[in-house]
C-alpha cells in the first residue's frame, strides 16, 4: 500500500507512493482542502490540470449540509463532485471542536448543535467512521478530540487517553464493518475495506504527551499516521517540536500525514521533519484577499505598487494565470471584486504548493533535497500566519 523510493540521507525526509482505490499519491504530496465538495473557486479539470493528485473533503461540513441523503443518493462524495481521483476525508471531530456550539464531551461520542442551524447531532467514533464510508474517501480519519491550544498538562493527558481509545474503537469498526442498509441510514455505499484509515497523534506540546500518544497509537495499526492538535494557533518552534517528538515512534513503512499545515517554508521542514502528506487552507484562502505565493514571500496584489506592472505574478510560473494575465490586470479583478481575480489567484496558489512538492519529490529522488530546503527557506522573505 506504501512504498518509500528514497530516503534522504541528511534529514528524515523521505520520497513514498501510496496507493489508495482511486489512483496512486506520489508523496511528499500536498492535499488541497475541498471543505464543502468544492476546492474553492476551482474545478475538478482544473485540479487535474494543477496536477492535485488527492483533495480533502471536510466530513462535519458535508454531514451539515447537503447531509448524508444526498451524498448517498448520487453515489458518494466522488460522484457527487465529479471528482475520480483520491480523497481524504477528516473525521468532522477538528470542526465539531472549533465549529460547532454546545458541545457536549463523553467517552461515548460528542453531542454538538451544528453552526448553521443549531440542529441537534451526535458523532461516535463509530458514526464518525460510517459517515466517511458512506462519502466513499479513499483515505478516513479516526475521530479524535483536538484540544485548543494553550492546553494545560493535566488535560491534554486526559484528552489523549480518550482519544487512543476511540482510536481503537475506529480501527475495530473499519474491519469488522458497518450496520445493514436497510437497518440504518448511515449505511455504507461501498466496501469499506477499500478505504485505509489514519490514526491521529494527539499530545499538545509536552513531549511525554506527544511520545506516549504515538507509541499508542501505532501499536493500533493504521494504514497511516497524522499529526494532530498542530496549526491550532500555536508558535511554530511549538508546532515543529510536536512533530519531532511524535515521529520517531511512528514506523518507517507508513504514510504520515501533518494535518493542517502550513506556509511553504514550513512545508519544507516538515518533508525533513519526515512528514510526508499536508492540507492547508493558506493557498486558497489567501487568494481570496489578493495574496499571491511566490519563491520570495507573498504578494498582496491589492497593493498600489503593482497598478502598471505588465509581468505575471512570478516570473518563470507555468501556471495558467501567470501564462496569461499580467499583475496590473489581476489586481484590478480584484479591487474590482471581478471572480475571476480570486480564482486566477487561487489557480497561481495552488500550483504553487504543489509544484513546491513536485520539487521536493524530485530533489529527494536526486539527492539534493537538502540543497533545495536551504535555498527555497533562505530566499523566502514574509511570514503567514498559521491557518487554523
Ligand atoms: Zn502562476
């Protein structure tokens, strides 16, 4: 199911091909998010044509709305969307955190209002498991509570015991399958052994924590690791630390996954830091403000000094809006409020991030990933916030 290709030899970094029911991911890979069916503003040709080889689907969005029915009456997530190339779906547990009011915390499950409408809903570790077999993901995540961060010692301890046990409840009903079609309507539209499932790594930012959650959390299993509770609005010498003391105890031949992150400089030092899959919201979610990524920070095309300037957002890009339009133009679209200033922006983003990762693949195949991170983190100049 994975296969490292190469290893780097003066970091952890690594260069792996997973294979899920809906195609093959050459990693290290970056996800675009595609929170409600949809990466923002863009198309699923135009995914292909970015060369997004998985998207993330958001499991307590599309629970919320259009709801599990309609998902299921057109045949899955994938069909739904029009989207036939691999997908990973969270387990709704980060939004039900962050979103959902009213939350409710038993060993049982959570019971949350959803932000929409207030509506009464319950996620078990198992319905959170059905629920994702039913979008049909090619990749499910276990249901975990992600604490806030700061999060005091105490709880974190507490939080992370209940969620090895909810991993383990995840794992058990992922083999041993879900309840009849005619017996539930969260029934599963496929085989759900088609579908690999990820453990999450939870632990705050105390290393015992983080230490002991991993090794617990292997010892479950998985198809793969993710890294979770990082990007919650934590300092990065934090986010970087919860990542260094969680992976040594995650095995070699599994896919590892650091959920939520982050600028391309951070993606870099995390390919070293031996991760090997991300999802970030930054790429799409800053074009939507006007900022652009490029090899030497970002851009916020808003900006008067790019009124008159007739070249591309980056010199040398191959991406559709840099092959095509020129910065003064872009930022007119968007002063103007024009969509097609944010889905140009969003296309140049997004290519952006995964050519980084193409790049990385590349240098890692090549031996020079080394060479790459030191050049692309050192010519690097503005520092993004952390998405959340
Ligand atoms: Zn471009």
């Amino acid at each position: 199911m994975f296969e490292l290709t190469a290893t780097d030899r003066n970091t952890r970094a690594r260069r792996g091909r997973l294979k899920t029911a809906h195609g093959v991911i050459e990693t290290p890979a970056f996800m675009p998010v595609g929170t409600q069916g949809s990466v923002k503003a863009v198309s699923p040709r135009e995914l292909r044509e970015l060369k997004a080889q998985i998207i993330l689907g958001n499991t307590y969005h599309l629970f919320v709305r259009p709801g599990l029915e309609v998902i299921r009456h057109f045949g899955g997530l994938h069909r739904f969307m029009n989207w036939d190339g691999p997908i990973l779906t969270d387990s709704g547990g980060y939004q039900i955190f962050s979103l959902a009011k009213l939350r409710k915390i038993t060993e049982e499950g959570v019971a949350f209002q959803n932000h929409l409408d207030g509506t009464p809903a319950f996620i078990s570790p198992e319905i959170a498991m059905e629920i994702q077999a039913a979008l049909g993901s090619d990749i499910a995540m276990v249901l975990d509570e992600c604490p806030p961060w700061p999060c005091e010692y105490d709880y974190a301890a507490r939080s992370l015991e209940m969620t090895t046990r909810w991993a383990k409840r995840c794992k058990e009903i992922s083999e041993t399958g879900f309840r009849k079609p005619e017996s539930s309507d969260l029934s599963a539209i496929r085989n759900p052994r088609s579908q690999i499932v990820f453990g999450i790594v939870q632990g705050g930012t105390f290393e015992d924590l983080r230490r002991a959650s991993a090794q617990a959390i292997a010892a479950i299993d998985f198809d793969g690791y993710a890294i979770g509770g990082v990007s919650v609005g934590e300092p990065e010498p934090e986010m970087m630390s919860a990542v260094e003391w969680s992976e040594p105890h995650l095995p070699e031949n599994k896919p590892r996954y650091a959920m939520g992150l982050g600028t391309p400089p951070q993606l870099l030092e995390l390919i070293a830091r031996g991760m090997d899959m991300f999802d970030c919201v930054l790429p799409t979610r800053l074009a939507r403000n006007g900022t652009a990524f490029t090899a030497e920070g970002t851009l916020n095309l808003k900006n008067a000094e790019f009124t008159l300037q007739t070249g591309p957002i980056e010199d040398g890009c191959e991406c559709e809006a840099c092959r095509n339009f020129a910065r003064g133009y872009i930022r007119h679209l968007i002063k103007a409020e024009e969509i097609l200033g944010l889905r140009l922006i969003t296309i140049h983003n997004l290519h952006f991030y995964l050519n980084l990762m193409a790049r990385a693949r590349r240098a890692l195949e090549n031996g020079t990933f080394s060479d790459l991170r030191t050049q692309f983190v050192s010519g690097y100049k503005t520092r993004e916030p952390l998405a959340d």
